[in-house]
C-alpha cells in the first residue's frame, strides 16, 4: 500500500514538497493554518513564481491526489509521514532562527496521533533542534502513539525547485533507528534508483548540513566580492581573476562571480543564526568570520549607491534612475532580503526618481516598498533614464544591447550590477558603464 503523506506549512518548501511528492505517486495532504493560502492552493492556484510548480499543483489538485487543508485533525492519523516545512524567519529581537511555527506543528501533531507515525523536519534549523523535539514528543505523545522523527533537510534553489526535489544533488537523513530511514527510501526511492547519493547520519550532522552549506556559498560570494574591492581601487579584471580561480579544481568557479551581493530569504537569515546559535553554544569566536562575510555582502549595496551618486556628478537628487530587477536572483519572485531593491530603497531615499521594472518581482516589491515607481515593461523603466541599473541577471537584461536603450534613455550611463553586459560593446556605442570590480576613481570617503 502506497504511503499516505502530509505537508506542514504551504509556502515555498511545502508546496513545492507537497506537489513533488504528489507526482511521484503519494496521496498528499497540506497543512497550513493560512485558510486564503489553502483556499487558493486548492484551487490550483500558486501565490508565488517558480517555474514548473504552476503545472504540477494543478495537475494533482485536478487528479485529487493532492488537496489541503487547515485541520490537523484530518491528517493526524490519516498520514504515515508528516514533513515539517514551515518557515524559521530571523527573530525579531536578535539574529537567531524564530522555532515557533516548526514547535506549534510538533506540539499539533504529537497531541493528535495515536498510532504509527514519522515526523520529518525539512524546515531549516539551528542545530539541537531536533533533539530537542525529540524531547517534546517522547513527554506528550499519547500512549496509544509510536512516533519517530527524522531530519532531511531541503536544498532547493529558487528557480530551480522541482528539479532539485524531483532530482536532489544528494539526501541527507538524520535519524535514530532503521525505522525513519526505511519509509524515507521508500519515499525517494526514485533517486535512490537514478543513484543519488544518500547520507544517513544524527541529527546535528542533518541540522548543521544546511546551515552549513549556506555559510560556504556566503563565504565564497563574499570572498570575490572582497577581491572586487581591490580590484575597483587599484585596477585589474576581476571576471578574469574569478575564471583563473574557477580552473582551480579545489576552488571550481560557480558563484565567483563579484556583483552587487546575496540575498533572499535563507543565505542571509540562515548565516546569521548560525552566529546566533555557535554563540549560544559558547563558541562565538568560531563563525567570527561570518560578521565580516555579512559586512562585505552590505557593503556592496551601498558601494552602488556611492557610484550611481559619482557618475551622476554628485546631481542625485532629482535624477530619473531606472533599476532593471528587484528580486534577488532571476526566474524568482522572491525580494526578501534582496539587494536590488534594497539599493532601489536607497536611491529613492537619497532624493532620485526610482523607476522599477522586474519581470515577476514588481507585485512583490511594491508590497514591501509602494512608494517606489513600478513600470510594467523595460522601454517605460529606462525611458528618460539619466542612468541605467542592471541589478538582477533576467534573461532579457543579460541580452540588452546598446540599441536597445539608446533612443529612449536621457543619458547614456549604466552601471552592470552582476558583470553580464559586453563592455566594450556598450562603450563603443558611446556609453558610459561600469561593472563590479571594476576599477574606479575613489569615490566620497576612500582612500
């Protein structure tokens, strides 16, 4: 008999992992306390962009393999296996990871189930979690009750979703006992058969494997963006820098790439409780180096404002300024902590006329920051633009030639916030651009 499985919390994990698990055969219960969200899944309908996901919600809600519901009550005992996918947003009173929703489903839960079960953390957490819910479940679960638990961490990247569930890079388990493990190779049994490598470990190692790898890919977008700041002062080429560190095999060049800095809602929430956390632990001086990966990555949004200013001659204020993408990486329409719309933010509050356009991101970003100016296509966007911003790598920005803008635009100045424009095509055509790392004379305040 096939497995029967539920998906705490309907937001990007949840519902990716709920759609997902629905096209690989399981009966599919969500779970989330949102009843708009529910509602609107239910119809097929997906409150957020990411390609592919659209489809599949929609095909499994018409097949009834996949539905959703507000009501613990209907999946307690209905489903084998409950993954935990709710969100663990920053705190608002420190940089530690906000439990409240991932402890809320495990309290919901283990109150209401009364045979066989296994509970399955996906949400992204700071380590000791688990076995603190390990805790929880052994001192509130009814008698009649037999709950395992488990942590498999999700790897998803936004863009990249239902590939990376449907055909993960790796499965990591954490886990006590063969039980867990078993019913998890039951349900990726799929990747397992397409050879997909399968790490069973505890469950600080699974806590730590996420965490962890988020710290790493901060570093290193942090590291050559630290190169980029030497390179703007003194001179040098940090793309060709990045491509002669990229055939270093124990470096390898993916994200080398020096830019405006990460974002999104886990690299930086995630690097920073994990500060929380090593200083929980007493071991602050252990992730020390993660502050200043932060700082460098803040420090980027701030060097473009300080650019956009210069090649303006000091004349911000008052100048038309077109900013082409808000969401932190393209195929998204996530701006949580995105740096574009945070140098957006900052142009406007230095007194420019902002005009945003993002392919999906716009609804979102003017949720955030409405006193911005939306433009609903590129040509409105750049129109009488006394300078031009490149800030997320859209397909349809990464393919703009000179052309393109130079009819519409008052002045031919861009600044290529993620290196993706042919320089001297665009200087050959009479404009004015500047990439990041690229050396420049000093600006307010550098020496």
């Amino acid at each position: 008999m096939s497995l029967k499985i539920s998906v705490i919390g309907t937001g990007y994990l949840g519902a990716t992992h709920a759609a997902c698990m629905a096209e690989l055969g399981f009966d599919v219960i969500g779970v989330d306390i949102d009843a708009a969200k529910v509602a609107a899944l239910s119809r097929g309908n997906l409150p957020f962009h990411e390609p592919g996901l659209p489809e599949l919600l929609r095909k499994h809600v018409d097949s009834g393999r996949l539905r959703f519901t507000t009501d613990y009550a209907e999946i307690a005992d209905w489903a084998d296996i409950h993954f935990i996918g709710v969100g663990t947003p920053q705190r608002a009173d420190g940089h530690g990871a906000d439990l409240r929703f991932v402890d809320s489903a495990v309290h919901e839960l283990t109150s209401r189930i009364r045979g066989s079960a296994l509970i399955v953390g996906k949400s992204t957490v700071p380590v000791g979690t688990a076995r603190r819910l390990r805790g929880i479940i052994d001192t509130e679960a009814h008698s009649e009750a037999n709950i395992a638990l488990a942590w498999n961490p999700e790897f998803l990247r936004e863009g990249f979703a239902v590939a990376d569930t449907m055909r993960p890079d790796r499965l990591v388990i954490g886990a006590e006992g063969g039980t867990a493990e078993a019913l998890l190779r039951e349900v990726y049994a799929v990747a397992l058969a397409a050879e997909t490598p399968l790490i069973v470990t505890d469950f600080e190692t699974a806590e730590l494997v996420k965490v962890a790898a988020n710290a790493f890919l901060a570093t290193k977008i942090s590291f050559i963006n630290s190169f980029a700041e030497v390179t703007e002062t003194i001179g040098g080429d940090i793309t060709t820098l990045a491509d002669a560190l990229g055939h270093d095999i124990r470096i390898g060049r993916k994200f080398l790439n020096a830019g405006v800095g990460f974002g999104g809602g886990c690299l930086p929430k995630d690097i920073r409780a994990l500060q929380a956390r090593v200083s929980e632990l007493g071991l602050s001086h252990t992730m020390g180096y993660l502050a200043e990966v932060d700082e460098i990555n803040l420090r980027r949004r701030e060097r473009v404002v300080r650019l956009a200013n210069s090649m303006l001659s000091d004349k911000l204020v008052g100048a038309r300024i077109a900013v082409l993408g808000v969401t932190f990486k393209p195929d998204s329409d996530d701006v949580r902590d995105s740096p574009a719309l945070d140098i957006a933010v900052r142009l406007f509050n230095a007194g420019a006329d902002v005009l945003v356009y993002d392919p999906k991101g716009n609804n979102n970003a003017a949720e955030r920051f409405p006193r911005l100016h939306y433009a609903n296509d590129l040509p409105e966007a750049v129109a009488q633009a006394d300078l031009v911003l490149l800030l997320t790598e859209w397909a349809e920005f990464k393919a703009l030639v000179p052309a393109d803008l130079e009819d519409v635009v008052a002045e031919r100045r861009i600044i290529d916030g993620r290196n993706v424009l042919a320089r001297g095509q665009w200087e050959d055509a009479g404009w004015e651009i500047v990439g990041m790392g690229q050396h420049h004379p000093p600006l307010d305040g550098e020496l």
